[in-house]
C-alpha cells in the first residue's frame, strides 16, 4: 500500500482504510512549497515596556527606556536624554518588568531550530497559522517540523523541550507521521502512523492514505512530524525568547511608535510580534560558540575509581556526556549542556577573536565535598571556584579568556579532600559558550 500527495510517495502503514479509519476516528496536510512571509493580525495593544535593561559586553548594565532598535545600533532613553550603543557593545536586553512564559495548548518546531507556542493551529495549503495571545502568526508550512498538542492527560509535555512521545517515533523515519494518542491509564500510549498531512482545523487533523482522506478528531491526535531536513541556513544573528517560543533572527528592528519587533529569518524576511510578548533578545547570539558543539580536542578522566574507568566495558560510564538542545540531563534540566565528572580534564582550541566563556555551573548527586571548577587558559589557571554538593541553585561563570589560545575546563575534587570518598556525581555545566 502506497501514500500518495501531491508532493511525493510516502510509504503508509497496510491496514485497509476503513480499519485505520476506525482507529484513528477521524486527521492534515503536507508537503514542501516554497516559502512565504510570515503574517502578524494584532491582537489586544497593550502598553510597551517602560524600562529595558541593557546588558553591556563588558559586563555592566543600564536601565532606560528602549527607543529603537536595529542593524545600526540601540537607542535608549535615560534621565541624562538618549543614548547610543552600538550592538556590538550590548550582549542582550530585557524588560525590566518580564512578560511570564505561559504554558499554551500547541507547539510548532521549526527546521532552524526556532520554538513556537500558542492556542489553535489552522493548516491549509501552504501556510500554517499559530494564534498567540491575540496575535496570528503565519509561516510557511514547509518550514515546520514537528507539531504537539497538549492532551488531557500529557501534562508533562506542557512547556517541554521535546515532547513526551518523541521516544516513540522510528529511528528511520521515511514518511510524514501522525502521532495518535490510544490511551493514558495508567500512562500514555502513543502510536505513529505513516502518512501524508493534508489540513488542521479546530476539529480535525486531515490525512491521506492510499487516496483516502481521512479525518481525524483533534483530541486524539498527540502530534504531528514531517519529513524534512533542518534548515541548512546557519544564521549569525540575535535570539529572541518569547513568552510562547524562541526565535532564531538574522536581524531584530524596533520602533517604540510600533509597539511591534520585526525580525528577518531563515524562513521568512519578515515575523513581526508585539513587544508586550517579548521577555529577552539575545543579540550576543551571533557571536557565540557552544562549548556543545564544538567537540573537544582532547579530554581525560580520572575518577575517584581510578582503576574502573580503565575497563572497556565502564570506562564509558565515567566519560563526559554532551547533551544538545532538547536533551534532557538526569536532573530534569535541558541541554546544551556538559556534564562531567570529577577528575575530568577537557581543552579546547580557542576560537580566534573571543572575550569571554560563560556557562552556569551546578551539582548533580554530588559526593562528600562537592567539587572544583577550573578554568585555564594558555596553561594559566584563570578561575577555580567551588561547586556545592547540596543541590543549591547554579554558579554563574563568567571569565575573560581573551588573547587566549587553548582553553581547558577542569571539574576537580573538592580543595584538601582528594583521596577520601569524594567524586561521585557530576558538575553540570550549563550552556557552555564563548562570546566574541
């Protein structure tokens, strides 16, 4: 049994359609167009931020009140009149009083990378449009990756980094999926069905099989995956988390007239928001280099089992592990982040032209005394600080390796306790990044 769109042959699972019918009870449509511009309808106005706070790259803050923003610099409002910064000199701004990310019923990944969330999703032909607090976002239906909804039952899912069934999609993935959800008692039970998605709506999900179209009721469909690369776009530009998503931006203009930000990216020349829904834009972004991606020259460990992590079979267990965006470590937290256990040495070849490395630091069931962090850059030991034991919240790190060639991050046995019974559990470190 073939699938058949109008773009491409998909492979479909050889149930006779009134049997998938049956199971499924109700379903959407896919295919690859060329792109379009993303569309904005405004919702409710609501009164722009009255004071934004400036992070500078040198590591100190203003507050005053956004006035414009685009490719040619940042212009804020202070008591003393208007001041301009160039945006090479501001790592990220923030309202003062932050918008709360809201939970919200669906969720849209797109093939950059961005993260959207909102209430209803409507999907004909070949835009898709998420309805924000207010706001109707358009993008193009080619662009879009991957879709959840939050059922009765998935509360896990609301705000996560993947959703709960991601686990369950094939490794070989050669078609479009519906993901339908069978049951929740006692746990979720999630099942993906080959197809091609035609069409969403407020009721169903609309899917074709063999020629068939057959719709499914919304409330049993879990979410959606297409075929499709990621974008092979690498943008250099700022991120911008949102109280529903976070968009990767090649650029961000603002006017405070407007009331709105407009951003270019890689799927569309032009998304606008309003700036009520904006919590933080990133524009240091463009100038960053995850630790995350960027794989180790070399790496050593040396755990308080010293002889253990010589066996081929658990040597693996004492290894650093990098997690990517939408990992999930043993705490619960997301990645990008490494996590490495005491005596673990990583080095790195410094990028040329970066200032500084920033990361936040925390414990994961650490032992005995907790453990060092250290930094060395060129052989220099340029920060070394203690990293709690208790679970207490994370230590910001924020050190200036600048004219540095090589740089290695040591997480250490605590001070004055090698050799007692210390360096079990790890150091998590973060979103590890170095910043031009």
């Amino acid at each position: 049994m073939r699938v058949r769109s109008k773009v491409h042959l998909l492979p479909a699972l050889c149930w006779p359609p009134s049997r998938l019918g049956m199971l499924l009870g109700g379903v959407v449509m896919c295919g690859v167009f060329a792109a379009v511009s993303v569309a904005q309808e405004p919702g409710g106005t609501q009164p722009a931020p009255a004071a934004w706070r400036f992070e500078r790259a040198d590591g100190t803050a203003v507050v005053g009140a956004l006035q414009s923003l685009d490719s040619a610099g940042i212009v804020l409002a202070s008591p003393d009149g208007n001041v301009t910064l160039a945006l090479e000199a501001v790592r990220a701004l923030e309202p003062v009083e932050k918008p709360a990310a809201t939970a919200m019923d669906a969720r849209v990944w797109l093939t950059d990378g961005s993260f959207l969330a909102g209430g209803s999703i409507v999907f004909e032909g070949r835009e898709m449009s998420l309805e924000q607090d207010g706001t109707r976002l358009v993008m193009p239906q080619n662009a879009v990756a991957k879709v959840a909804w939050n059922l009765a039952g998935d509360d896990a899912a609301v705000g996560a980094a993947v959703p709960v069934w991601q686990a369950t999609v094939p490794a070989d993935v050669d078609s479009d999926l519906i993901v339908i959800r069978k049951s929740v008692d006692p746990e979720p039970v999630y099942q993906c069905v080959p197809c091609a998605i035609l069409a969403i709506d407020a009721e169903h999900v609309t899917v074709a099989l063999d020629d068939d179209r057959i719709p499914v009721k919304r409330e049993r469909v879990a979410g959606l995956v297409w075929l499709r690369a990621e974008s092979e776009v690498q943008l250099q530009g700022p991120v911008v988390d949102l109280v529903g998503g976070r968009l990767l931006t090649r650029e961000v203009r603002y006017l405070a007239d407007s009331g709105s930000l407009t951003m270019v990216t890689a799927w569309s020349p032009e998304v606008t928001v309003p700036v009520t829904a904006v919590r933080r834009i990133d524009l240091a972004a463009g100038r960053t280099v995850s630790l995350t991606a960027v794989l180790p020259e070399a790496s050593s460990v040396e755990p308080a089992f010293a002889s253990l992590s010589k066996v081929d079979e658990l040597g693996v267990a004492f290894e650093p592990r990098i997690l990517l965006p939408g990992d999930v470590a043993p705490s619960g937290l997301s990645g990008p982040m490494i996590l490495a256990m005491p005596r673990t040495v990583l080095r790195w070849k410094l990028p040329a032209g970066v200032r500084q490395l920033r990361m936040t630091a925390a414990g994961e069931r650490l032992q005995g005394g907790g453990a060092d962090l250290v930094v060395v850059v060129d052989g220099q030991e340029r920060m070394r600080r203690a990293i709690a034991s208790d679970g207490s919240a994370g230590v910001e790190i924020d050190v200036d390796v600048s004219g540095g060639r090589s740089l290695e991050v040591h997480v250490d046995f605590p001070s004055g306790l090698a050799g007692q019974l210390v360096g079990l559990g790890r150091i998590q470190l973060i979103d590890p990044r170095l910043e031009k």
